[in-house]
C-alpha cells in the first residue's frame, strides 16, 4: 500500500535529520543548564514518543532496553521537580543507539499498521492513520528544535532530508 511507503519514508527521513543533529551538537550543547530542556533529553524525549506511538497500544509497549524512568519526561527532569533527583545525561552514543532501534522499529511496525484502527492511547482521540501523522509532526516539531539550536549557538546546519526508502 502507498500510503505506509509513504509514511515509513517519512518517518525515516526525519529521523535521518535528528540523526544528523545528534551527530553535530558540540558536546558543550550536548549537556548545557542554559537550556531549560538540554539537548540530550529533546532528543531522548522525541524517541521515546516516536517509539511509543509506533507501537499498537499503550499495552503493547515495551520500553527500550537501556531507558530509564521518566527520563523521556520533560517535567521529572526539570530542575525544580521534587522527581528530578539524580541523573546522568544519556552519551550521544546510547541516544544515536536509541535512534537506530527506532529505524528498525519504523521498519517493522508500519506495514502491520491498521490504518483505520483506535490510536491504541486513550489520550489520543484519533485512528492510527493520524496517529502517524502526529507522530511524524512531533518528531520534526522537536528535530526542527534542536536545528535551531545548532544554528544559533554553533552555526550548524542540519540537511533537509525530503524522503527516505
């Protein structure tokens, strides 16, 4: 079916252009308090969501191997949350690791997608169809973030990526 070539080729070209940012951040950007949300947990946060709705239902979703509690959650993280207490930033390797296990998840959950189907997340009122859609959109949402904060602070450019097989 066209349409989850279409979504899978998106979903992959995105993810190309997060790669490419990961890639690229100085490591005084990588882990940097000026930043209310550093880069690493953006970055972790919009995987583990991509990873999340990827998946049938809340039910069916098992958390990657390395992820560790509410590390994906911009408010435990924040420093004024009585949640936050101590954490180590995940390395740009164990994130790119984490990028690389969401490739080969689109690969796998998109053609075994029921387009028509409930989201599979109570919070999400829609069917599967706009579930990608949406997914798709905060995965740039948050990838379009970050290229911003390359450019302004590094001077970096990220390469818009218009589709992938």
């Amino acid at each position: 079916m066209i349409t989850k070539e279409i979504i899978r080729s998106q979903y992959l070209a995105a993810l190309e252009m997060l790669d490419q940012a990961i890639r690229q951040c100085p490591q005084d950007l990588w882990v940097n308090a000026e930043y209310h949300n550093q880069f690493w947990q953006v970055a972790y946060h919009v995987l583990f969501y991509t990873h999340l709705y990827l998946q049938p239902s809340e039910e069916d979703f098992i958390p990657w191997p390395r992820h560790k509690e509410n590390y994906h959650s911009f408010e435990a993280l924040a420093d004024e949350s009585p949640d936050r207490g101590e954490f180590v930033a995940y390395t740009e390797h164990e994130v790119l690791e984490y990028l690389d296990f969401c490739r080969q998840e689109v690969k796998r959950q998109v053609d075994a997608l029921n387009l028509d189907a409930e989201s599979g997340f109570y919070w999400l009122p829609f069917n599967k169809l706009e579930l990608q859609f949406y997914n798709i959109r905060h995965l740039q949402h948050h990838t379009g973030e970050l290229c911003e904060r390359l450019g302004t602070t590094a001077g970096i450019d990220v390469k818009w990526v218009g589709m992938m097989n």
